[in-house]
C-alpha cells in the first residue's frame, strides 16, 4: 500500500475492475482502497476515500481502534437474542424476545452507531402497548419499560466489546423510574382483617377450590411454585404430643418454556411446518429453547417444571391449620389423576395456570368483599405473608430464609436454620388470623364434580 516515506502514512490507491456488459462490451471500473487496521475502506474517488482514512485514523487516535460502521440495529439485535438463548431462563429468553421483535422493530434500520443517549431515552419513553379491551395504542408500563432499557444496555454493551460503537450510550441515561401515577405498579398487602376474610371464604367452598388460596395467603410462595408444587417435597407429620404440622421445599415452578419447530427449516404457505402442525406444541421433532444444562421436566403444551426463581430447597414451613388442610385436600383429590405428581391441579389431572388461579382468586376476593378486586394480584398475597410475619416480630433473616428473597449475606447467614424453628416462626399466625375456627369439616371433602368442571374458577 502506498506511503508516505518512513512516516507511515496512508494514501488510497487505485485499482481498475474490468467486467463484461450483456451487450458483449466490457467496461473498467476505478476504486480507490486503504486498509486501517486491518479493515478495508473504498469509495468511488480518490477525496472520498482520503476522507474516510481520516475518519479512521482519528477513531483510532481517541479510542486505540478504528470503529466498524454501518451495522443495523435490528440485525444485531437478532444476533443478540440468538446468543442469549443458550444462557438465561427461558421465561428471560420470552422477555427479551417481545423487547426486540415488537418493540426495537420501529429501529430495525437505525445505524447502531448513530444511537446517542437522547435518542435511546426516547426510544424507552416512547414505547406504546396494545390495550387488549379497547385495541388503542397506550404508553408501555413500567416493567417493560425497564426491560427496555436492560435490553439495550446489554445490546450495546455488546457492540462495545464488538467495536461498533466507542461507548455505551445507556451509562449516561438512568433507568425508568416510577414517576407518574399512571404507571404506578406497586404491590399492596392485605390486612390481617381482609386475610381473615378471604380464607373464611375459601373454607366456605368445598377443599378442592379453597385448599389452594389457604396455601397462597398462609406460606408466602409465588404463583408459579405454588402451580408446579408437587407430592414429591411435601411432608405433613405429628409432633410428639399430636399437633400437626408440615413443610414444603421448593424445587420447582410451573412455567412457559418457549419452542420452535425440528422438523424442517420453513413452513408453507399456509403456515403449516413439514409435521402438518402450525403450533410448537405438536410438533414431533420439537425443539425447546433452553439455556445449556437447563433443568425441566414437561407438563404440557409449553408448560414445564423449571426451577425456581431463588434457590432450590427452600423449606417453607406450613403451619397447623394448614397441615390439616392439606390432608383434607389430599384425601378429597385422591381418585384424581396425577400423571406429574403435582399438588394443586384439575380434576382431569392438568395443571393449574397462573391466569387461572388468578381468575379464581379474584372471584374469592370479590366474594370476601375485598375492593378493587378485579384489580389484585397473586404476588399481593408473598407481600401479604411477609407483612404479617414482621408484624409479628418474626426476625428478618428468619423471614427471608421462608420466603426466599435473594440477599446473599442473610441467606448465607440463615441457611442452618432448621425446621423446628420456621415451624415456630409461623405458628403465631393461626392464633393471629383465628384459623382452628375456619377449618373444613369432613362432609366437604367429597368432590363435588358439577362445580369443578371448569377447574378452580
């Protein structure tokens, strides 16, 4: 390549392509080249190409590298999310998914070295949903939002290491925050009162429907552990002067594990793959997509046994009344079938979805004259056992050994605390929420099928 004599400099230089014309006649093409850095630079003039040397040069004089240019978001993005299959959890995998198909589309085409701080703040405050009862455009709310930005940053971080881009515009934008009132998600508690009132109600129903509300408000777990609870890590005992008790150790949650089709590379026309089905669920050659060693077990459809968010062998103690429940309920869905060994599920043997126990307990708390019940969620009832246990003067490590939030330090301090002592711990509740006198008599535990036809709604 030419130079400048012993000062290394870089000049463009010319190169002639002769091709051959469908008329027969040949024509020469003139291209001027350089290479910086191990990357060649063209352009169609001898100023043009000086002047992306220059461009180069400088790059590599602010940042020790010449930047690679012109790469599209949309097409990085997909990159991105390729890699990231193998390595997190597939509900993470579903997130960034929606984050980079439906939401990164309008950008698809953006230069990813054209994207500044301000113009990535307003690609996070202009996200839009659809409302699903009305079908108009609303601002995302602020759970998307966030998963945005975590999104991008990674995205970006990416293309730093990738040296398309010097920088990561995200370090200087700070991460959504719950400013306005109408993306406010903050989770409520119930009161004791208010529990007292919806388990009272649950035991009105028969143990089938209720057992399942009982162990929702009374161990504090997520709605997936408690859908994807099975037999298998449930031990209900007898002290030695006849108390009942039991305890639970999380291993697994009920939860949508994506997948794709193994039986070919496209479908037709008509959207049918090479197994004649539309859908991933009947696929024969089913392909999931799993980070690699991920542990699942199949339920049905997309739905799997997945571990849990925290650690697996958390023991969630049950207390008495609970106890009794439980036998209650064990005894009443005996003749169901229970091909996955699972605690909660229909009397056809499927499992219990969260949308599902969601509508469920909405009814209940409509029928516990609890307001706004149409607008509660499952994860007030984990806040609600956590309020109840402070309350009670249980201490906070104790409490986080239960409920199984993800502070290192106190987990690693609380990790020997044995089982005796989180039975303790929750004992106070039953006196506190006046269970022994909520408690399903044994008439009620005969299935009532007509009214568990459509599950636990």
């Amino acid at each position: 390549m030419p130079r400048k004599a012993r000062n290394g400099a870089i000049y463009p230089y010319k190169t002639t392509t002769v091709k051959k014309l469908k008329d027969g006649r040949t024509r020469e093409y003139v291209t001027w080249k350089a290479k910086v850095d191990d990357k060649w630079y063209s352009a169609s003039t001898y100023e043009k190409c000086n002047e992306k040397i220059k461009n180069a040069l400088a790059e590599r004089n602010s940042y020790g590298y010449a930047l690679t240019t012109g790469v599209k978001l949309g097409d990085y993005a997909r990159q991105w999310l390729e890699f990231k299959q193998h390595s997190v959890d597939p509900g993470t995998y579903s997130q960034y998914a929606v984050t980079v198909n439906l939401h990164l589309k309008p950008y698809a085409k953006t230069r990813i070295d054209s994207i500044t701080a301000s113009y990535a703040r307003r690609m996070i405050d202009a996200m839009k949903v659809t409302d699903k009862k009305t079908g108009a455009k609303i601002p995302a709310s602020l759970s998307k939002r966030r998963m945005m930005y975590t999104v991008l940053n990674q995205i970006f971080k990416n293309a730093v290491a990738d040296r398309l881009i010097p920088t990561n515009p995200l370090d200087s934008v700070q991460p959504p925050r719950n400013r306005d009132p109408e993306y406010g998600e903050g989770r409520d508690a119930f009161t004791p009162d208010q529990m007292r009132s919806i388990l009272r109600t649950a035991a009105e129903m028969p143990v089938q429907r209720g057992a399942i509300y009982w162990w929702l408000l009374l161990t504090g777990m997520r709605d997936g552990e408690v859908c994807g609870a099975t037999y298998d890590h449930l031990h209900l005992g007898e002290t030695g002067d006849g108390t009942p008790y039991g305890m639970y150790t999380v291993e697994w949650k009920l939860d949508r594990v994506p997948s794709a089709h193994g039986c070919g590379d496209d479908p037709d026309r008509d959207g049918r793959w090479p197994c004649g089905y539309k859908q991933t669920n009947y696929c024969t050659n089913r392909i999931w997509r799993i980070p690699d060693g991920y542990s699942m077990i199949p339920v049905k459809g997309q739905w799997c046994l997945t571990r849990p968010k925290s650690q697996t062998g958390r023991i969630v103690p049950l207390v008495p009344a609970l106890s009794q429940v439980m036998r209650l309920y064990e005894e009443a869905t005996r003749d169901w079938p229970n091909p996955h060994n699972l605690i909660f599920r229909k009397p056809d043997g499927d499992p219990i979805l969260a949308q599902e126990l969601i509508e469920g307990f909405r009814e209940l708390l409509t029928l516990a004259g609890i307001s706004d019940a149409m607008s509660r969620v499952l994860h007030e009832t984990r806040h609600s056992t956590v309020t109840l246990l402070y309350d009670m003067g249980v201490d906070p490590g104790m409490i986080q050994a239960i409920i199984g939030h993800s502070n290192y330090r106190m987990s690693q301090h609380y990790r020997h605390i044995d089982v005796e002592q989180r039975v303790r711990a929750v004992s106070g509740m039953e006196d506190r929420l006046g269970l022994e006198s909520m408690l399903w008599e044994a008439p009620q535990i005969e299935p009532d099928r007509g009214a568990l036809e459509k599950g636990i709604a």
